[in-house]
C-alpha cells in the first residue's frame, strides 16, 4: 500500500506544489501501556492457524440504497495439524442468517455463535488433517454501519464502500469498491482475516449492466441475467491472503493493453480514457523490469489498475487488481509535470514483496513497505538515472527523520505496537527503503539480487518473516549478516556522526575521525563498512574502510594533502551527519562531486553558513549543475542575495524560465524574474501561460496576475475549466481574493464534485474567498460546506469542510452589523447539526478538540 498521510491539501507531488492551506490532523501516538512490576511486556505474535482456509467462494448481490451485501459464502478448510470440532471467523458487523455444512449432498444446519465480530461454529464432528470440508454461511454485511477507525495510511476500516449510492450527488459516481489492509475484508465477507493466511477464490458478483467490475484473477464469464443487472464471474487460482482480496463496480471505460500476453487493463472513468495510459505510465515496461531484475516473472493472471472516489488511502496492492484514490487522474499538462510513475512501481513492487510473499504478521509490515518503497527507488534508477533516484531516496530519508524528530524512535520489526495500524509509518515505509539499499551497497548488485530471487522462490505464495529475509541474503553472500538485521531491523535509531578531518604533514597521513554522538543509552554502537573518497586536482582515490566504535580514529597515508575528503562516498548511510570542512573544500565538493547528494550536502551546509559573497558564487555554481534540484534550488537561494548583485544574474535567469529541461525549474526562474527582480514582460508571461506544463503556465499567470491584475483575471475566466493542476490553483487563488461573487461558483462547484486533497484545499480556499464576501453569498457557501461536511467520505474531508464553514462563523461573529448576527446564528445551527448527526469516532473527537 501506498500511505496517503492525514495531510490533506493539494498535495504537492514530488517537487511541488506550494498547498496555500494544509489540514493537518495528527493521530495520537499511543506509547506501551505502563505496566506492573514483573508483568511481561506486549508480544503480538502471528495468529494461529487452527483451521486452514483453503477456498473462498462469494456470491454477491448489493442493496445501494441500504448499503448492504446480501452474500453467501461458500468457505473451504482442512484442520492445520491439530483435530478440530469448531471453526473461529472474523465477521464484523454482519446479520448472520444460515450456517451449514456443505457436503454436496445437501447443507445440514450448524450451530453457531456470534458476537458481532468473532463467528464461532461447532462443526458437529471432529475433523482431522486429512480432512476437508465446507462450510455455507448466508449473512448480509452493513460496513457503512460499523463504528470503526483506521490509521494515518488507512483513514477508514469498513472494508467495503458505496459511493453516491443513491446518486443524491450529481457531481460524484456511484461505485462500490473495497480497502482489506489490515483486517477489514472480514466487513464484507467471513474469512480467516489474518496475513499469514493464504487462499484461492472465486467471486460471482451481480451488478448493474451499465457498470464494470473488477476483481482478483480472470474474468471467467459475464452473463446478462435480466432486469438490467449482470452476472460477473471472477476466479484466482493461486493463492493469496484475504486481507488481498477485493472487488470495484462503477461505471468505467476499460483501456486493454498486454505485457507477454497477460491482459494489462486500466479502468477509469470515461472522460479520462484518452489519458489513460499516461495515468498508468510505463505499466508493461515495469512489469518486465522488474520480472528480469527479480528472476521471478510477474506471477499473477493479468494486471489491472482502477480509480475510484473518495479512497480512503493513496493505493492499494491487491493481487492483480490494484485500486488508486482519484488523485492520480489528470490530463496530458498535468500528468507530464506530475506523472504517477512512483505510486505504479510501488504498488506493482508489492506484487512480489506482499502478495507472492507476504508478512507473516503485522510486526513484519517493513517485508511489504520497505520493499515497495525501495521499488520506487529501482524504478527511478532505471529510467531516469542514478541523480533523480538518489533525490526521491533523501526524501524518503527526510521523511524518517521527521518521525524521528517528532519523537518515535521504535524499532523496524516490532512486536509490541499498541494497534497493528500503529506499524504504517515513515518507519515501515522511508527507513525500511533506506536499510534495504545499504544492504544492497554492502553485499554488492549480484549478491543482493540474488538474495531478493532467494527469498521469492522459497516463500513463493507463503508467509515470511525478518529471519527469512536475512537466511536467503546470507545464502546468496555466503557471510553472516545478524550484525545487520540486529542493528537496523531488529533495533531502532540511526548513528549521529560528527566526522573531522586532520592532516599528518610529517607522516603525510589523512587522519578521518569518525565519533558516534547518538545516545548509547538509547540507541546501539553501529557497525558501518563504508567507503571514502580523497580528491586531489580533481582525481580521486577511494579506501574501505569499517566503523565500529563510538570514536573510530581512521588513517590513510597519501602522497600529498587532498584537497577535500568526501566519506560515504556512495551516500549510502542511513545517517545524520556533521563534517569539519572549510567552506573552500565544500565549494570543491559542489562542484566535483560526482553525486547529487555529495553536491546537496556541499549546498545545503554553504547555505546554512549564509556569507553574502558565498552565497553569489553557490548561485553560479548551483545553476549550471546537470540535475535539477540544484538548479532549483540555486534559484530558491537567489532570493536571498543582496539587490544590487541581482542584475548581473537577470540573463542567466530569464535563460533558465525559457529553456532548462526541466519544468519545475522554469516555473521557479518564473517566479523569480517578478517575485526577486521585480521583472515585467506582458507578452512572455502571457507565452508562459500557454506553455505545455502547468507549473509554467502558473508561475506566467501568476506574474500576470501582480503587473496587470485585470488581464490575469479575464485570462483566469477563459482557462479556468479547462486546466488543472498547478495551473488551476493559481487561478483560484487569485479568484480567492476577490470580493465579487462572479467567482462563487467555480469555487462552489469544485468544492462539491471534488475529493480527497483537492476538495479538502478547496474548502479552505472557498473559507478564504467568503469572508471577503457579503452576507448573502457568505450563507450560500454556507450551505456548500454543510452539505460536504454532511456527506464526504473520508472522514478527514468532512472535518476540512467542518473547518471552513468554522471560519466563515468566526467571520461573521467578528462583524457587528444585523444581517451578520442573523447569519451567525444560522451558521451556528449548522455546524451544530453537524456534530450532533456524526459518528465517526476519530471525527467526534477531532471535533472536540477543534
């Protein structure tokens, strides 16, 4: 799965955006309870497997104006090891009207109880290893009825969704689709809800003749049954863990594509199927990098890929049917600046590392996350280089350290978490992608790859934990690697290094003093083999070298004095890190370091040490490098230097916003030239306006917008509805601050068909604009917001809307005048009918605290 963190704004993609307001909703870290002296700590060991679930069989009939799953479920087992004479399920929230036992001689009634979530069933015999047997269970599920709660990377657990199920919405579709991470299948049907499980499946599942489904495996048949409703029958032959298990109706065009013969299908909603292929870029290729890099060809029946409405996360990996939120659609402009390449590797990434081999339990998450996320790395490295891979992975190293830095330190593979959501973090995901490539640096390429081939092939369609991850890379080393697992899967934190530089001049001897300042207390004494690099006049000589001791004193005779010593040579460390260098020596290192990290952290420390003449020749430097973060943000530093050292950089910049190679660039030299140089050129910011990329088009409008408001505005109210991306935002935060109501509906529009980050930043948006505005149009956006705080799924959009509708209250309470006191008291009894009719438990508190 691909997290999407409780952030909600328009989310910047990559490099982005800059969101004008973020929705933070920060879920309550739960440390271990306290516990009594003597009392053993928490252990949340793998479930048990008593009764081996060996076949799901569904048939499914949908009630949308109930929000029920009528469904019978055919289940098959045989005992583990152990005779059984009962069966546990998980069934949460479901009306349980016949359990039997299917011998295809007839059902015979069983005996059953049930809790509202565990369904207990006497077998009315007892049944033995050899033996396999059917259970039938008639039940209706009611998920949209469950009181339940998620995670940062899950917002709901109901398992199964409607969407717009009675079409009251005329802007949103009307879909049913289906989120099983963690244990949220057994919401929609009664299953051994348990990731070291595994099973085959068939599912019959009757839906409207205008609409398409898609579930795991092939589609065997699709048979009209009358009364407008159709026959969909789906079945998987191989196995995988229900938690896997999922299915997605709504009205699509499906987009049919092939990798060696195995269908590659996209489902999307009609107006995008001419961009369908760039929303999924690159998805065959993939598929066939991946496969000769592993050794392991794709395993499943096909590839398919959905986009749904109001997900409750980013993506979803499930065995050859993969669900992404609507985030990823987009047009051809606003694709080719943020294309979803990362979100396509990571979750076909999985189809190796969680659904061919998936985690034996919660606590071994990171074998999942870990290894898509360092999938995206693969990827990058592969099409687009070492640079643009190396930038996507400090990201991921930011986002640990954030984590890090906010307070939780825990460890990668752990069994004492409070709630198994608990385990979807920058942990699991960021860190776990970053151990992974300096396990990958260690051993070396062929080794390594090997290793991943060895674990894929003696876990095939298993469960696996940490131990078997290290047993295949020590199979494919030939070398003990506990030291490894135990300091960075099996431990927490990262090394501090403070690194300092000394030269011997009578031994001429490079002295490289290496002290680890991490607290030992706390966190361990790391064993780091790692490499450095000694460049004079611009060769280099590089040495191994190994650390393993809180202050390691390393020395390497030279023939003379390097001019600068770069350790990590490979930036492979998981690390936070401080070197002694001059400020001559990081300047030699920005411009000779043949890494982007070796020149981002040259950058990085010359801008931290600030000096006005540094900064003029860092700006030089840094917009001429090959890779365009530095270039960015080179141009970022610009804005800092002192005005009269500006004019002799104009050309250079004016160069950059019309021709680098990269968009983000020209939009950042955009905005410079008439943010920093107070530039204006009416006719090239109108050219930029119409440029392919929408990061360009919205920097020349918003240059437009500053020199010539009234031209930008009428510009704003041709373009509007037809752009999107960065382009779409700048127009509207622009239309956000006028006080006109020529601008309500595009906002109001927007606000009511948009969802997930994009209909949450519009909210506040809309907030913005409306308390610019009278009383009368402040109440009709009013109502907006009521209706989308009523009715939005997730959860967190509807608070958003809560939100805004809260500021235009503390507008009108700031006004005196009658007509806004009456309106203050209608705003009031809004919000309160919005408290009082809502029941998701995160929300109710958010509210509270609010």
């Amino acid at each position: 799965m691909k997290k999407a963190w409780i952030v909600v704004a328009a989310l910047a993609a990559l490099a982005g955006c800059k969101p004008q307001e973020t929705l933070s909703i920060q879920m309550d870290e739960v440390e271990v309870t306290d516990r009594m002296p003597g009392e053993r700590p928490i252990y949340r060991e793998s479930r048990p497997i008593v009764a081996d679930l060996i076949h799901t069989r569904l048939e499914l009939r949908f009630d949308w104006e109930k929000q029920h799953v009528n469904g019978i479920a055919r289940l098959d087992f045989k005992p583990y090891y152990y005779p059984i004479s009962e069966v546990e399920l998980d069934a949460k929230g479901m009306d349980i009207l016949n359990v039997a036992m299917n011998d295809f001689t007839g059902n015979e009634k069983l005996e059953y109880t049930y809790d509202g979530e565990k369904l207990t069933i006497d077998l009315g015999k007892t049944f033995i290893e050899t033996d396999t047997f059917q259970i039938e269970i008639i039940y209706t599920a009611k998920p949209n009825e469950l009181r339940v709660t998620g995670s940062e990377a899950i917002s709901e657990a109901k398992g199964l969704y409607f969407i717009n199920p009675i079409g009251e919405n005329p802007y949103r579709p009307r879909q049913i689709w289906t989120q099983g991470e963690t244990e949220a299948n057994s919401c929609w049907f009664p299953t051994m809800d348990q990731p070291n499980e595994k099973m085959t499946q068939e599912f019959f599942v009757y839906c409207d003749t205008a609409m398409a489904s898609l579930s795991n495996g092939e589609l065997v048949y699709s048979i009209d049954v009358g009364d407008g409703t159709r026959l969909d029958y789906w079945k998987q032959d191989l196995p995988h863990a229900p938690y896997l298990a999922m299915l997605a109706i709504g009205e699509y065009s499906v987009i049919e594509d092939t990798w060696r013969d195995i269908p590659v299908n996209y489902y999307v909603e009609p107006q995008y199927e001419e961009n369908a292929s760039l929303i999924f870029n690159h998805t065959p290729e993939m598929l066939e990098f991946y496969s000769k890099l592993l050794g392991v060809d794709y395993p499943w029946d096909k590839y398919s890929q959905v986009v749904v409405r109001d997900y409750v996360s980013g993506a979803m990996e499930n065995t050859s049917a993969v669900i992404f939120g609507e985030f990823v659609y987009g047009d051809e402009r606003s694709l080719m600046d943020d294309g979803n390449e990362d979100i396509v590797a990571h979750e076909m990434f999985h189809h190796w590392f969680g659904d061919l081999v998936t985690c034996e339990s919660w606590a071994n998450i990171p074998l999942n996350e870990a290894f898509a996320t360092y999938g995206e790395y693969l990827w990058r490295e592969y099409k687009y280089g070492r640079e643009n891979a190396d930038y996507h992975l400090y990201r991921d190293l930011m986002s640990y350290l954030n984590e890090f830095n906010r307070g939780k330190a825990v460890d990668m593979i752990r069994f004492d978490y409070d709630d198994k959501e608990d385990m979807f973090d920058s942990h699991s995901y960021a860190k776990g992608g970053r151990i992974l490539h300096m396990l990958r640096s260690f051993m070396g390429d062929p080794a390594f790859f090997k290793g991943l081939n060895i674990y894929l092939e003696e876990n095939a369609y298993g469960a696996a934990e940490i131990h078997h991850l290290r047993l295949a890379m020590e199979k494919a080393l030939g070398r003990d690697l506990n030291w490894f697992f135990n300091q960075w899967f099996l431990d927490n934190g990262h090394p501090q290094l403070d690194v300092e530089y000394q030269w011997i001049d009578s031994t001429s001897t490079q002295r490289v003093i290496v002290r680890q300042t991490q607290n030992i207390d706390e966190f361990p004494i790391y064993r780091l083999p790692i490499e450095i690099d000694f460049y004079k006049n611009g060769q280099r000589i590089r040495k191994k070298a190994e650390i393993d001791s809180q202050t390691e004193v390393l020395e390497f005779e030279m023939q003379e004095r390097p001019d600068w010593v770069n350790f990590d040579a490979r930036k492979m460390l998981l690390c936070e890190k401080d070197e002694n260098k001059t400020t001559e020596q990081w300047f030699m290192q920005l411009e000779q370091g043949p890494l982007f990290m070796d020149r981002w952290e040259a950058m990085s420390t010359i801008i931290a040490e600030n000096d006005s003449a540094d900064l003029e020749q860092l700006i030089i430097v840094g917009m001429r490098d090959s890779f365009w973060k530095i270039r960015y943000d080179a141009l970022d530093v610009l804005q800092n230097l002192d005005s009269e050292k500006l004019d002799q950089l104009l050309d250079l910049v004016i160069g950059m916003a019309v021709e680098d190679a990269d968009n983000r660039v020209r939009g950042k030299a955009i905005e410079v030239l008439y943010d920093r140089f107070d530039y204006d050129s009416p006719d090239m910011y109108y050219d930029f306006t119409q440029d392919a990329s929408y990061y360009v088009a919205a920097e020349g409008f918003n240059a437009m917008y500053k020199f010539n408001t009234s031209d930008a505005l009428k510009l704003g109210l041709r373009e509007i509805d037809h752009v999107l991306g960065a382009y779409e935002m700048a127009i509207l935060t622009a239309f956000s601050e006028q006080k006109s109501g020529e601008y309500f509906d595009f906002f109001a529009r927007r606000v009511r068909s948009y969802g997930m980050g994009s209909a949450a930043r519009m909210c506040g948006m809309f907030a913005d604009y409306l308390i610019e505005q009278e009383v009368v149009l402040m109440l009709d956006g009013a109502n907006v917001l009521k209706e989308k705080a009523m009715i939005a799924e997730p959860w967190w959009l509807r608070f958003s809307a809560y939100r805004a509708l809260s500021r235009i209250a503390d507008e009108l309470e700031s006004r005196e005048d009658e007509a806004s006191v009456q309106a203050l008291e209608k705003v009031q009894k809004m919000i309160a009918e919005i408290k009082s009719t809502e029941t998701h438990p995160q929300l109710v508190s958010a509210y509270k605290r609010y």
